[in-house]
C-alpha cells in the first residue's frame, strides 16, 4: 500500500497527473509492523463493535496502527529520530 504525494499547481491544488515518488520511509522494523497492522485490526474491530465516541476514537486508533504496520512509517518516530526498521 503505498502512500502518493501530489505536488501543487500555481493555482494551489493537487497535480493528480505528477505524484512525487518516493513517499515517507520505512522506520518501523517487520515484527513492530506485523504486531501494529493485527492490534490495530483488533482495536478498530472493538472499537466498530463498542459505537459512540469511544468506540470512534478506538477505532481511529486502530486505523492509525494499521497505517502504521502496513506502510512501515511512523511519524512519531520520524519526530524522535529513531529507527528500528535497520
């Protein structure tokens, strides 16, 4: 699943015929993606089957796992300068 940027346009929207290659990078190692795409299935699951607020920002939790897990990168991460991924 990867993840496309667009640059902008001297109008100011998205160029949808130019996306920018490369994308964020991976820092998140295989095990911590692994376990981070199945406990965010999970939690997102709960969260569906909770309903209402919380089980809204449960399953925004679980969303932003899977996120995580499937493309490797991790913003907090990139904020802290770690990487497990080497």
């Amino acid at each position: 699943m990867a993840v496309e940027h667009y640059q902008m346009t001297h109008q100011g929207v998205r160029d949808l015929n130019n996306p920018l290659r490369g994308g964020p990078k991976v820092n998140v190692g295989p095990i911590e993606r692994a376990a981070s795409s199945v406990g965010g299935a999970v939690l997102a699951g709960l969260g569906l089957g909770k309903g209402g607020v919380a089980g809204l920002l449960l399953a925004a939790a679980g969303a932003a796992l899977v996120y995580r897990g499937q493309t490797g990168h991790c913003s907090l991460y990139q904020a802290a300068g770690v990487n497990t991924a080497k």
